[in-house]
C-alpha cells in the first residue's frame, strides 16, 4: 500500500474542462501547478476525446 500523508491534500483541486473550456484547462492546470497544488483530481462530467499524456 502507498503511503499517502495528509500534506499530499493541503491544497487539492478538483477541475475538469467543463469548469474551464477545453482550450484553457491546460493553461490554468499548469498555473494551479506553478502556484503550489499538492494534489489534482481530474473529473470530466462530458464525455470527450481529449489529447492530455497522461501517465499511469
């Protein structure tokens, strides 16, 4: 089992292409990141095809 702390949630963010447009969610995903989220959460409400690399 991983370990996971509670530091890994300080600052989570919940956000998907419907809270964004599809053409701005990278650009604030990659700000959110440089501003210091510990932990991202992707949830698309719309089925899309969508062209982010994703690592599993």
């Amino acid at each position: 089992m991983t370990n996971i702390s509670r530091e890994m949630f300080q600052t989570y963010l919940v956000a998907g292409t419907q809270n964004t447009g599809m053409d701005d969610f990278l650009n604030i995903l990659e700000q959110a990141l440089q501003a210091g989220i510990t932990c991202f959460q992707f949830r698309e409400k719309v089925l899309v095809v969508c062209k982010i690399p994703m690592r599993f």
